[in-house]
C-alpha cells in the first residue's frame, strides 16, 4: 500500500511519530496540537493502533502509508532501538524507484541533546522557537496547508512544542539498585551464592553499604564487611540468605520468594529493603538480577537484647496468626470450602502461613533458645519449650492438610482439586491445636514481655 505524493493538491498526507513508551504524553500532546492547527493530515502514533490487532503489521502498514516520519527524541542515555528501526525501514522505503511517495525524516528533540548517530545526517530540528517554526513552515507548504489563520498561529505553535521539551528528559529521581551476576552452577546450597559472585553499583552506594570504594564487589567479601558490624551481623547475613534463595528459585524457573529482610548500613540505624525487581540469563547456567534498594524506615528490632528481641518478635507472629489465621479460619474450615471452594481456602491460608512465617523467619532472625532465655524460671521454660516442641508437630500436619506435604517446601501452586475428608479433619484439628497452643503462648509471653520492659524502665 501506498500513500499519494503530499504534492498532489487536495490530498491527505500522513505523518508517522515515532516515540519511546516513557514519551507517549508528549507525543499525544504534539499530535492533538498539530491536529487542531492542520487539515487534510493524518498523525499516526502506536497507541492508535487497536488492541488485539497484530502490532508489528499495523506499524509496517503506517510506515508504508506515510509521507513524513517525526522522531520525538528526548534522553539520549535510552536505548532507543525500536524508533530507529521504524527509522531505518522508514527510510529505506523512500529508496524504492517510482515509489509514488516522497518521504522526509525529522528528528525533533531537546536543543540541548544530539540526534542518535544513525540518522545524525537527517534534518534535526532543536526544540527552539525559530527551528520549530522553519520546520512547520516546511511542513505546512508540503501538506498544503493554505489558511491564513494556520500560516498565522506558526509562532504560537512553535512556541508550545518547545514547551514540551524546557527540560532535557533525565531522570530526577532513579531507585537505588546494585547488580548480581551469579552462576548457579556453582551454588553449593540455595542458602548462598558462590564466593566469586560479583555484586556491582554505583561507586557510592557500594561503598555506604559495603565500605569499598570500587564499583564491584564479591559476595564473600561483602560477608566479610557485614561481620566487622556485630550488632547488624546476625540481620544483614540472614538477607543475604534470603537474597540467594531467592536467586536459587529464579534459576529453579519456580516462583521467588518475597525478600523479607534487611540491609543495616554499618551498625544502623539507616536501613535498606531489597527487592529483585528482575533477572535475565547470561547463559545456561549464569544469571544477572538487578536488585532494587528501597530505603526503609521499619524492620526488625536493632540494638535489643536477644531474648527480649525474640521475646518481643514472638508475640507480634503470634498476634498475627490469632488475627489473619486462627480468627478467620480456625473454626470455618468446611464453611468456606462450601462457600468459596477448596482452592481458594488452600490459596489464602498458603498465602497468610507463608507470609507471616517468612518474617518469623528472616526479620525476626532470633533463635528457640533467645526465646526460652526470655524467661527466667524453669517452670516457664518448660511450658515454652513444650509449646514449641507441639507447635513443631502440628504445623506438618497443617500443610498437609492444604495440600502440601513438606511442610519446607510450601510455594508452589495450590490443587484445584476438592479437599478429602482426611484433609479436611487434618486441617480443622491443627487448626483447633495452634488456636489452644496461640492462647497457651501470649498468656505467658504477654505478661513477661510487661515485667521485662517495666524493669527496663526502672533502671
């Protein structure tokens, strides 16, 4: 298909902007205010194309159907290698002999940024008032543009296009991130990542996180950093820990797990979450995670004595699991498999268990015996221990119950399938034993958390 020369008087000519998905406002923009001071002129930008229509043949079809190709240019710094394609098709059509269509490319982009080295030779057009203007006059000459009160409003069009372009297309604000390009192969144990494994980043933020004054680091190295720090040691190595797991699942094709834990600069008290924003392979068994570091102004407890820490972190999971597991669920297990189905009550329990044992796990970091020295008779060490000793029992039989029978391996899809009655009983009776070990627990542990702070206090 081809598109009539824009020469022939009284026809309709269009133009093809080409853009990158962060600039398709501006370029919207720039449409609707060419629209409203032109006739007889076609704009075509990719966000009219309908969905569901097969993309890349729509983009073909309105390179071949247009006259005039605009490329909105704005960072420089951006890969820009689809808009040079559509570029470069664009202009090789216009090499075709006898092609019927006269065809002309403009680079329209911030005065202060270079039009991309391909088409550096084509017609640039800075975003200043006279170079807009000379180009609308261009281009309204060749789309036969003849009312006064378009050839009038030039310099006021001119002028709102440079608007759109006052500032030069940088970012002002860019998420601090490192990189991790791991093999896999040579992974010893999810648990960590090879020695060698380089973590590389901004010159400043490896070195407030790490303390080296490179760009690049290795992981056994950062662990030998976190270890000169002994009050954030314990918390920092459990968030590598998790960093690697959740490496592991990538490279697994399972789904990761959610990163819990958190990154203590030095002894604290600044704090960094982070978060695999995302990962692409290197090869067959290498990978490269970029890593997002959201600064973070809550986390686990810093700077507290063990077994108060342990203590205090203990009754927060145990109101969680009275609140979003034993209230809603304990006693409506067959209710909701009637009401709602056997899927969604495995989802939602997998959902609440794995959520709040994962911050028990990783933002709590504090082992059985912290909590057992939280309490200073043997006769409530014992009940603690006989508490736990039971939790440690039932919780098995509760996963199976949802449909999972290693209790260490819980993320994977839940069954569609209907529940059996053994897995049903299985469920409402660990249910039933968590709710009586959960009261058995907070009414020991509350008071005791009450008499350590208040002696606290009197110091």
């Amino acid at each position: 298909m081809q598109a009539s020369s824009p020469s022939t008087s009284g026809a309709r000519c269009t133009v093809f902007f080409s853009h990158k998905n962060e600039d398709k406002l501006v370029t919207k923009h720039l449409i609707e205010l060419l629209d409203e001071n032109t006739e007889n002129v076609d704009y075509f930008f990719s966000e009219k194309i309908e969905k569901g229509a097969p993309w890349r043949q729509e983009i073909v079809k309105w390179l071949d159907m247009s006259s005039y190709l605009v490329l909105v240019f704005t960072d420089p710094d951006e890969d820009w290698g689809w808009c040079l394609y559509e570029t470069g098709f664009f202009d090789a059509l216009s090499r075709y002999p006898n092609s019927g269509t006269e065809r002309r490319i403009y680079c329209l982009h911030h005065a202060a940024a270079s039009p991309p080295s391909p088409i550096e030779d084509l017609q640039s057009i800075p975003a200043i008032p006279e170079k807009v203007e000379e180009w609308l006059e261009e281009l309204y000459k060749n789309t036969n543009q003849t009312k006064e009160i378009f050839i009038k409003k030039i310099p006021d069009v001119a002028r709102k296009i440079c608007d759109f372009f006052t500032v030069e297309q940088k970012p002002l604000y860019q998420q601090k991130s490192i990189g991790i390009d791991v093999n896999c192969s040579l992974m010893k144990s999810p648990d960590d990542l090879p020695g060698d494994t380089m973590i590389e980043g901004e010159e400043r933020l490896i070195e407030e996180l790490f303390g080296s004054y490179d760009t690049r680091i290795r992981w056994n190295d950062i662990k030998g950093q976190f270890k000169k720090s002994p009050n954030s040691v314990d918390v920092n190595m459990n968030t590598l820990k998790e960093i690697s797991r959740a490496i592991w699942g990538i490279y697994q094709r399972d789904l990761p797990r959610p990163v819990q834990g958190i990154i203590f600069v030095g002894q604290g008290p600044k704090r960094y979450r982070p978060i695999i924003n995302h990962a692409k392979a290197l090869g067959k068994e290498r990978i490269n995670c970029e890593v997002l570091l959201i600064e973070e102004v809550g986390g686990p407890l810093q700077n507290v004595d063990k077994p108060l820490g342990a203590l205090l972190t203990s009754i927060r999971i145990a109101v969680r699991i009275r609140w979003e597991i034993i209230r809603p669920f304990a006693s409506t297990v067959r209710r909701q498999v009637r009401l709602n189905g056997a899927r969604k009550l495995r989802f939602d329990l997998q959902t609440c268990f794995n959520n709040i044992f994962l911050e028990a796990e990783f933002r709590g970091h504090f082992s059985p015996e912290d909590l057992l020295n939280a309490f200073e008779s043997a006769e409530d060490q014992e009940k603690v221990d006989a508490i736990m000793e039971k939790f440690n029992r039932i919780y098995p039989d509760i996963w199976k119950g949802i449909g999972f029978p290693n209790a260490t391996e819980t993320f994977g899809e839940v069954s569609d399938q209907p529940m059996t009655e053994d897995e049903l009983a299985r469920l409402e009776a660990g249910l039933h034993e968590l709710k009586e070990l959960n009261r058995q627990f907070l009414e020991i542990a509350s008071p005791r958390a009450d008499f350590l702070i208040k002696r606290e206090l009197d110091r």
